[in-house]
C-alpha cells in the first residue's frame, strides 16, 4: 500500500514549480494533524497561543470526540521549519485529526518535530501567547473570544456574528459547519458570544493596540453567518458595517478593514465601502453551477448564483476590482456524491472561475476545504479531496494569476515560501516573494 509519505513525495516530484512547502500544508490543512499530549497547549494561562476556535470548527472531529485537546487546547498555528525536505518557514493553520499520520510531538532530544508515518520531516515552532491575550475586557471575556488574531498575529478575526440564518440541512452551506460549531461550545461551557456587542470589540482592539508593540496585527476581518433579515434590527450590510464604522472612528487607519459577507447589491455594497471597509470577500465557494446549487442551497435561494456572480463584478466599482476577493472552497469540487469524479474535471471547472473573475481584475482566492464531521459533505467525505487537487489548484492558480498580469492580493501579508503567514491554504505561499 502506498504510504502518505510516498504519496507526498511523488507530488512533490511531478509538481517541482510548487513549492515543497505548500505541498505539505496542502496535506496538513485537507486531513489534519493530531497532537500528543505534551505539545498542547494550557489554554490560556500558558505560554502558547491557543487554538480561538474564530468561526469554523476545522477539526475533523467533535469536541468531545477530541481527548486531551478539547480540554487543552492546540495551538492556534505551528510554524514548520527544515527537516527532510529543507522547508522554509511554513505557517499552517492548527485542524485536529487523531488519525492522521502526521503527528506533532517531541523527538528523543526533546524537541518538537512534525512526523509523518513516525518519521521526523520538520521543526515545529509553536506561536507565542500574545501580550494582549493575557488581558481581559472589563466584564471579564478574553481577548481571545472577542477579538482573535490569526495568521501569526497579522489578521484580528472578528466573527461578530457567531450564527448563520441559513440555517438546517434545506439551507445551511453543506460544507459549513458554522452553527454546529456555536452548538458545540455552549454544550462544553466555553465563552462564545452569539452577537458581540460593538463596544466590546473595540474594548477588545483597545488592548490589541496597547500591547501589539511590534505592529504585527495589519488587518481586520469582520465576518460571521449570512443575515437574509435582520440581527439587531440590522440588515447585513448595517449589522458588519456598523462595526467597522465605529473602528474607523476611534482607531482611524489602523488597520486595514476586510469584509466577509454575502455578495449584496450595488447599494450594500457602497454602504461597506462608506463605513470604511476597504476590502470586500463576497465567496462564490465553488463555480460549478450544479455543485453550487447543491451545495449552497440558501444561497441559490435567496440570491442565485448568476445574480452573485453580477453582484460581484459590481462590487468592483465601488471598491476597485483589486480589493474584491471573493473566496471559494478548495477540495468540494471533488467531493462525493455530486462533485467530480477526476482531479482534471475539477481543476478545469476551476480554472474557468479563476478565469472569469481574474479575466476582469478580481483575484479569488481559495481556503482550503477541512471536511468536518458534522456537515453533509464532510460525513460523506472524510479523507477529504485528493491531494493531487489541492497541489494542482496551486499551479492553475498561479497561471492564471500571471496570464492576467495579476500580483498577490492585499491584505494578506507578505507572499512567497517562507514568508508567507496566510495559514488556511498555501496560495500565498506559492506566488512569488513580495517585501514583508
Ligand atoms: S452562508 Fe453558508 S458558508 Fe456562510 S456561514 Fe452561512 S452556512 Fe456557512
């Protein structure tokens, strides 16, 4: 039987124009990794920084499924570094999976590697406990819960609304497993607020910005579940932007101010931009029009992927086609029953997306697909898509990247292997190196 090892490098030999490292965080991101014990994390009170749980679950497991690491947490990244294949410094994204054959643990000189089917194939370091995650906000919730950074520090990950009204198997995303994860931590008794409160944020950002001496955090991300009425008597637009309105006022420029929202009209869409929103991620998750009516049904619905589709072209006169980035799934392509059944058939639909909206100045781009357990696809598919996608999305992407004459999108830090610090899938890490 071929190993995952066998498997890895022979990728890595086919596909030598993708970096080795990505390869590897491909394979990290898609399946998972499992932590001994001693490389956990003590939540909180200790020196590494946990794993916030910011939207998603990622894990291929429940919590209560996850042992030891659903009482200590794992860290929120780990960085890879040399071994085997000499890796430049990767940073990857934290999914647990107690059967995957990577494992992080110490090696007999005490040193914490990453192993692959018991071999050591990389250094891990692990992220340090931020000054500002030892604070807590006047009415005692931590930073954490209310205002995660990720992505080695650089992005602050506002998840405002913890819910999604697209809600039960008729209309929830089958890939999403937004709800399940705000259900799972109520039931284990973690903090997890619902709606968070504009005052608290910024009470949050107020010791982010006191103590992020070194300037690391960059952006911010406001995001949570689709809203098709209202949350707070809000609509969408209002809801995320109101927040972002009140950023901008008291910390003028400070960072850069992303939205993750649905595509919405022309209108919405300047009201973001005027509350000082700079960029837009309106996701279209997967281009294929019968796997995204599958896949999406809320969204088919409520909107229809043509009038999504038009809605983003739109949105870039408002916010200029290079600050729209919509994202999609990588890996639901290939997943059964409806997706293809050939990594080809799945690029090339892919590809035509990539296309379509990189043809026109906008650049997707692409979080790697973690199938979790409790979601319709990710029951159906465990093992997740093949590897051979992921690794072959990568050098697609970048093609039609430079066919267009595109560069790597803003806001997400530097590019480039070994500098890049995007953690949820290696595309950053696979186009060319830009000044960090
Ligand atoms: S719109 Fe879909 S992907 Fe987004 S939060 Fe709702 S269910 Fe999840």
């Amino acid at each position: 039987m071929t190993s995952r090892t066998d498997l890895v490098e022979e990728l890595m030999s086919r596909f030598p124009q993708v970096p080795r490292e990505a390869v590897i965080k491909e394979d990290l991101l898609r399946g998972g990794l499992a932590f001994d014990d001693a490389a956990l994390t003590d939540n909180e009170n200790g020196t590494v920084k946990p794993k916030s749980y910011f939207i998603f679950s990622f894990d291929h497991r429940t919590l209560p499924e996850l042992g030891t690491a659903a009482l200590r947490r794992p860290p929120e990244e780990i960085v890879l570094t040399g071994g085997p294949y000499e890796l430049r410094r990767t940073v990857v994204s934290v999914r647990i999976n107690p059967s995957s054959p990577y494992r992080v643990g110490t090696d007999g000189d005490g040193r914490l590697r990453l192993f692959l089917d018991g071999r050591p194939i990389a250094d891990v370091g692990l992220p340090p406990m931020p000054a500002y995650y030892r604070h807590t906000l006047a009415n005692g919730k931590s930073v954490m819960e209310v205002a995660p950074t990720i992505q080695w520090g650089y992005l602050i990950y506002l998840t405002a609304f913890r819910v999604c009204q697209y809600f039960g198997a008729k209309e929830e995303c089958q890939y999403c497993d937004i709800n399940h994860n705000w259900r799972q931590h109520k039931q284990a008794g973690r903090p997890y607020t619902g709606v968070k409160p504009v005052d608290e944020v910024l009470e949050a950002l107020e010791i982010i910005d006191r103590h992020d001496t070194d300037r690391a955090s960059q952006a911010y991300t406001l995001t949570g579940g689709s809203i098709t009425s209202q949350v707070d008597g809000l609509a969408e637009a209002d809801f995320y932007g109101r927040y972002a309105q009140a950023i901008e006022e008291r910390f003028p420029g400070r960072w850069i101010g992303k939205v993750v929202a649905q595509a919405l009209p022309r209108a919405d869409v300047q009201r973001f931009h005027d509350y000082g929103i700079r960029i837009y991620h309106p996701n279209y998750e997967v281009w294929d029009k019968r796997l995204f009516e599958l896949y999406c049904p809320g969204k088919e619905r409520y909107v229809g992927r043509e009038e999504w589709h038009r809605r983003i072209l739109d949105s870039a006169e408002v916010f200029g086609a290079g600050n729209v980035i919509p994202n999609f799934v990588a890996g639901i392509e290939m997943a059964a029953p409806h997706g293809f059944a050939s990594v080809s058939e799945a690029i090339d639909s892919t590809a035509t997306g990539l296309e379509y909206f990189m043809s026109r100045g906008i650049t997707p781009r692409f979080t790697t697909w973690c199938p979790e357990p409790t979601t319709p696809l990710g029951r159906a598919n465990p093992e997740g898509a093949p590897l051979e996608y992921h690794v072959r999305l990568l050098e697609v992407y970048r093609a039609t990247m430079d066919a267009n004459g595109l560069s790597s999108p803003p806001g997400y830090g530097p590019a480039g292997p070994g500098r890049a610090v995007f953690s949820v899938s290696s595309f950053m890490d696979t186009l060319p190196a830009t000044p960090s």
